[in-house]
C-alpha cells in the first residue's frame, strides 16, 4: 500500500537554528515527490518537485533531497516567517496528472 | 505564473441548502484538477479528480450524488455540495495540474 509518513510532526526552533524535516515513503512507480508549504487558512504553496535518488532543489533558506526511501527538508538559519506547515506528497499514476498521496505534515515554529 | 482561484473563499449556508465552489486556473489551462477537502489540523484528502469533458473520478466512500463535480473547460472546475449538512462544513481546496498540482487558496464552508 502506498504511504508517506512525515516527522517530526511538530517541530520548534529558534531563529538561525537549522534542522531537517523527514518525508518517508512507499509507493510503487515514483513519479514525482514533492514537497508544499501550507499557512493556515490557505491552500499549499507549491516548493518543489524532485524525481530522481540523488536529485537536489533550493529555495531561499530551503534545500529538497531524495533517496529512494525518503526525503529531507533542510532548514537553513530559520526565520519566523518561515514558520508554516510543511506537507509531502508522491504522485504515481501516468503521465503528470496522477494523483498525490499526502502525508500529514510538519507544523514547523520558528521563535524569534 | 500557475495562479489558481477558488471562489468564494467563505461560505455560511444552512442545513439543506446547496453551495457551488469555482476553481480557475488563471494562467494555464489544467486538463486535470483535483478536489480535496481538509479537516482542521489533518493533512489534504483527495475527494475527486476531474478531467475536462468527462465525469469524474471519485475516491472511495466520498458519495458522487453528494459532491457534484463539473469541468467544463481547461480553466475552470466546480464542486457543488448539495442538500450540505454539518457534517459538510470543512475546508475545501481544489487543484489544477501542469506538471505539479498547484492549489488554489481553499473555500471554509460551514454550514448551520
């Protein structure tokens, strides 16, 4: 059964303390993990795709890795406004318009 | 660019009534979009996947009478709840797919 499994669930750190969110996976023909930010209230922001073990993405204060069993959010010298609920997903299924199985993310505070 | 809009983004209605959300993609034409709903402080789950010009596809236990989903163009998707109940009121939140799935803002239904 495809699953995807986020930790810690909660997380909180100061301002400039770096740290790493884990996205855990099972699914049967990857086509594509990744990875969205959510505020409260709001829709998730879409913050990278990765496709492949070894790929790599940055924005910002924020770095995407990927193996074939999981993925890490890397957290460079946080600042409050990086404070946010970080959501992963895999996609399987053709083509690029397979559906997304979400884990049930990361709330991350980030205290000044 | 990947702009999606969901109208409206609050909705009180009362028991019994029926309430239509719009989701546009804004800048793209989405040949599939996708419905999700989400319960306070839970992850996203996948109500339907909509592509245009044809019914459709509904995840398990989420009633297709109930939830009415129509695609009538490479812009726009709309979920109708019909007869919606408490039991409704939730945070719905649509999304449209080019490549990556980007979400719309989200509609907060509560229905009294």
């Amino acid at each position: 059964e495809d699953q995807v499994t986020q930790s810690p669930e909660a997380l909180r750190l100061q301002e400039g303390e770096s740290s790493s969110l884990n996205c855990s996976y099972t699914v049967s023909g990857l086509r594509g993990l990744f990875w969205y930010r959510q505020d409260p209230g709001k829709g998730p922001e879409f913050l990278f795709t990765l496709y492949s073990a070894g790929e790599e993405k940055e924005k910002e204060r924020l770095k995407a890795t990927l193996t074939k069993k999981e993925s890490f959010l890397h957290i460079t010298a946080p600042k409050p406004e990086d404070s946010a609920t970080y959501l992963c997903a895999v996609r399987r299924g053709s083509g690029n318009t397979g559906k997304l199985i979400f884990g049930q993310g990361t709330t991350l505070q980030v205290k000044p | 660019g990947a702009v999606v809009s969901q109208h409206p983004s609050r909705v009180i209605c009362k028991s019994g009534t029926s309430v239509k959300i719009e989701c546009r993609s804004l800048d793209f034409q989405a040949t599939t979009m996708f419905w999700y709903r989400q319960f306070p402080k839970k992850s996203l789950m996948l109500m339907a996947t909509s592509n245009e010009g044809s019914k459709a596809t509904y995840e398990q236990g989420v009633e297709k009478d109930k939830f009415l989903i129509n695609h009538a163009s490479l812009t726009l998707s709309t979920l109708t709840v019909t007869s919606a109940h408490p039991e409704d009121s939730s945070f719905y939140i649509c999304a449209a797919s080019y490549n990556e799935q980007f979400f719309g803002p989200g509609t907060r239904l509560t229905v009294l």
